[in-house]
C-alpha cells in the first residue's frame, strides 16, 4: 500500500487525477467496510442490501454504542459524524511517523529562511539599482519595503483560507509558492522602477502563507509539548533568513549585479518546490476528514456522513465569513494584551530591518568596510542566535513543557525570559550605536548588535506561545494579525532610516530607538502579574486557566 503520506501530497493527488482514482487510493477505497470496522453503524441508510453488499458493507457487527457517540442530531435529521477510524489512523497526522514530521518540519523552515532572505538580500544592491535607474536611496530602498509589507498582507488572506476545510494548507503552500516564483521573473527583468516595485509588492504578498502558517502546520502534527521545541527552531530560521539575505547578496552583487539577487532565492524556493510537490502532504485534520466525509458518500451513497466540519459550516452566511476574515484587524486593536505584544514584537522587526540600512553606514562609511565586508557583520547576530536558542530550548523543556499539563498551568507561565529581552534590546541600541565610532575597534559594535538575538529569541518565541495558549480559539488570526504589525513596521522603518542616522548621527539615532525600546521595559512585567485579570475581562481569550 502506497503510505498514506502521498495520497495527499500534489504529486498523488495528480496521479489520482489522471487514474480515475485507481492508483494511490486510500484505505477505505481499498476496503469500504474500515467505515463499519472502525466502530460506525449505519442505522438509517436508504440503500439496498444489494448495494450495500457492492460496496462491502454486509457484515453484521454490534455496534450500537459506538453508533450512538458518532451520531448527531442537525434540523431534526440524523447526521452520522466521519471521524478518525481509531486512535492508530494512518491518516491522522498525529499518527505519522517521526521521519515524515521531521521531513515536513524541515520543508518548513528551509521555506522560512529563504523567503524572509528574499526581502533581504536585495539591500546590498541598492546602489547598484540606483546607478542603473536613476533612482533616489528613498525609491531603491522601497525594493525592502515593499516586499516586507506584502508578506504582511497576505496572511490576512492566507491565513484564513488555509483554516478552510475545503482549502487546507498543503495545496495554499504549493501554489502561492509556484506563484511566488514566477513573479521573480518580471522582478529580475524589471525594464524600470514601477515594474520592479510592483512585482516586488506582488511576490511577497505570495510567499507569505509559509510565514504565517508554519506554525499552524507544526501543531497539526505534533503534541503541544513538542510543538513548543519545533516552533522555536522554525521561528529561528525565519531569524536567519533576514540575517544572512546580506550576507549572501553581499558577494553575490560585486560580481554579478543586483539582479542576481532575484535569482539566487529564486533557485533555492524552486528546488523545495520539487520537494513540496512530492513529499508535502495535507496536514489539517477539518480538510482531510473532509474528503473522507465525501468519498464516503460516494461510496456508500448515504448523504447523512458529515465530517465535523460540514456540520459547523452548515448554517454559515457571508457575513459569518466576513467575521473570520476581519477577526484579525479586530483581536488586534481592541484586545489590549493583542496590541501591546504586537507594536512590541513590530518594534524588534523595525529595529532588524532599519539595520540594513545602518550597518552600511557605519561599517562602510565608518570602518570602510567594502559591500562583502558589510554582510559578513550581520554574523555577530546569528552567532548570538547559536547561543541564544539552545538556551531557550532548555526554558522550554523544564519552564513551559514541565508546567504545561499540571492543573495550576496559566499562559503568564511562558513570559519569564522576556524578563531578559525586554533589558537586551535597549542596551544593544545603546551599545552598538555609541560604539559605532573610528577610535573603537569594529567588533565592539558587533558584539552590541549580537545582544540584539538574546530579545529577538526570548521576545518573539515567548510572546507567540504566550498569544497562542491565551487566545486558542483564534490563533490563525492573532498570527496573521501580528505579521501584519511586524511587516508595517519592517516596511516603514527603513524609509526613514538614512535620515535618522544622516540627521542625529548613528548614535543619538539608535539612543532614540533604544529609548522607545525602554518604554516598553514594563510591559512583560505588568502582563506577567496581571495577564489573568485582563484575560478575565475579554471575551475572546481563555477563561479556564
């Protein structure tokens, strides 16, 4: 039997396509009676015995206790509910084995890094853009701006479609990601500046389901103690994409110009394009119980099989819908912990991407360090990454895995180590901005810089779990609402970023960004102490814990 893996992968529901369904068929094509087998009764099929007989579903069983948890009652008729066929269904992602989780979790994070590189590695080429068309450091540094803002945008689409029985997530992953790589072409053959930016806006809008909806992905297959451990690693990636997009462009650009930026990433999305097509199969439980729900029907031909989804999606009207899609816009400006964790995690992507702009300053107009030099400096931020996340990953295994499932767990357990971010992102302003000068040596400011991983690491990681286990219900649209928050910010603080720094200096400038960043120093503590009585006063956040 083809594992069950595939069947839902592109590549095997192509093959199923061109068949007719013969090959990579699933286990209840194979046996029709796994239905009966599974502990299901049909007590009210309108079908003959002789076509329940074709269809395999002739053999007597007692089962009428099973058949009477499986069933519900929906405008007064009887509806027979399709669930998992036991707690070993192949199908269950929950259920897969450790290499297939393993493999999906590392399509996921190769997709975070080089998207997020996609926004990144353009900078280096920024006066290489401007030589070729004329354009003011303002228009050539829209090249970043733009595409922040449009994998800002897109999971507000994204997100809630992925959530969508109907949708699910593998087929949103592979064809915004296909699209997403098209569009490079009109962005490295831009003829001009308006076809440039505009495309720019475009692809990043198209790369953004994998930045949104990564960690949706992972929950599907893992527990919540070890989905804590691989969305820290995944979110990691997407620390390293922005940090090494210089780096790469910074030796790609002198020796091949800024297109070649494009198709650097383009390259490295497309080979994990391949991977996806044949090894990314359906991992959202609504979506594949869904098509069970229908194949079922087909094969039986009793219209009563529902899947849990059909029957909550019964009685929903456009403007249901229309709810689901402004739910992010609304939890994030009307829910206080929403807004506060959000400005603050945008703050930290403001921050990241107004460096792009200041490192060449500082390291090219004041250490004269050439275009090469000036990306290999974003190094002190990963190398502060190696050492901050194995240390978070060991918070996470005995300060949040070991609480997690005891009866006095409260998500205000996951916020201590923004004690120690909310204190780095200051002090690494401070201290890369007034070490920044010729009479102190170049590593001192990058070791400053390299604090900055310490609050990006505790920051970003504790706030999503935080956000995550305080609003369950509506985690998609918190996520989509926050990347739009850090988006906006990574798409605007550039803008102003030379001027700043051309205007005040490179020091009073990040003593200004560093002094907003204290601002904010209060705000874990205040969440920590009294996060339960705020949650206690919203109607959308979780009240039992």
């Amino acid at each position: 039997m083809v594992a069950a893996q595939l069947q839902t992968t592109i590549f095997g529901q192509l093959i199923r396509l061109l068949s007719g369904n013969k090959l990579f068929r699933y286990p209840d094509e194979i046996d029709p009676s796994l239905w009966n087998k599974s502990g299901h009764q049909d007590t009210g099929s309108t079908s003959t015995p002789t076509e329940q007989q074709a269809h395999g579903f002739a053999k007597e069983f007692d089962t009428q206790g099973a058949a009477s948890q499986n069933t519900v009652t929906e405008d007064g008729q009887e509806i027979q509910l399709v669930d998992w066929y036991g707690p070993d269904d192949p199908e269950n992602p929950q259920n897969w084995s450790s290499g297939w989780k393993n493999l999906i979790i590392f399509q996921m994070c190769i997709l975070n890094f080089t998207v997020y590189i996609a926004s990144s590695i353009y900078t280096p080429g920024e006066q290489n853009f401007m030589q070729e068309f004329g354009a003011s450091e303002t228009v050539a540094t829209l090249g970043l701006s733009l595409f922040t803002l449009g994998y800002g945008l897109g999971p507000m689409l994204w997100s809630p479609m992925s959530e969508m029985p109907k949708l699910g997530r593998s087929g949103i992953f592979f064809w915004t990601l296909l699209a997403f790589i098209l569009l490079q072409l009109p962005v490295g053959f831009a003829p001009d500046v308006p076809v440039f930016l505009f495309f720019r806006l475009l692809s990043g809008f198209c790369g953004s389901p994998f930045l949104a909806t990564g960690a949706g992905t992972i929950t599907d297959m893992l527990d919540p103690a070890l989905a804590a451990y691989a969305v820290c690693i995944w979110s990691s990636f997407g620390i390293g994409g922005p940090v090494f997009g210089p780096l790469i462009g910074g030796f790609v650009v002198p020796a091949k110009g800024w297109r070649w930026t494009i198709w650097t990433y383009t390259w490295a999305c497309s080979v994990v394009l391949i991977t996806l097509f044949f090894l990314f199969p359906e991992t959202s439980t609504p979506n594949i119980l869904y098509k069970r729900a229908k194949r079922l029907r087909k094969a039986t031909g009793n219209d009563r099989l529902r899947s849990q989804s059909e029957i909550d999606a019964a009685h929903h009207t456009l403007r249901d819908d229309l709810v689901v899609l402004a739910r992010a816009f609304t939890l994030a400006f009307f829910e206080p912990i929403v807004l506060l964790m959000d400005i603050y995690t945008a703050l930290l992507y403001g921050v990241l991407f107004t460096w792009f702009e200041s490192f060449p300053i500082v390291f090219g107009d004041i250490y004269g360090f050439s275009v090469s030099q000036q990306g290999l400096v974003f190094l002190g931020i990963f190398i502060g990454a190696l050492v901050t996340v194995p240390l978070f990953l060991v918070w996470v295994k005995y300060g949040i895995v070991s609480r997690f499932t005891k009866p006095n767990f409260k998500p205000e357990m996951v916020l201590p180590p923004t004690f120690f971010g909310c204190f780095a992102l200051p002090i690494c302003l401070f201290w890369y901005g007034w070490s920044s000068r010729q009479n102190v040596h170049w590593i001192v400011p990058i070791i400053g810089s390299s604090l900055f991983t310490v609050a990006v690491v505790t920051l970003f990681n504790s706030v999503f779990n935080y956000l995550g286990v305080a609003y369950p219900s509506y985690a998609a649209s918190i996520f989509a609402g926050n990347a739009l928050f850090r988006a906006s910010f990574g798409a605007s603080f550039p803008l102003f970023a030379r001027a700043l720094f051309h205007h005040l200096g490179v020091g009073p400038g990040n003593s200004l960004l560093g002094g907003v960043a204290a601002c904010f120093i209060p705000i874990p503590f205040i969440f920590y102490r009294y996060g339960e009585k705020i949650r206690h006063m919203s109607k959308n956040a979780r009240h039992d814990v």
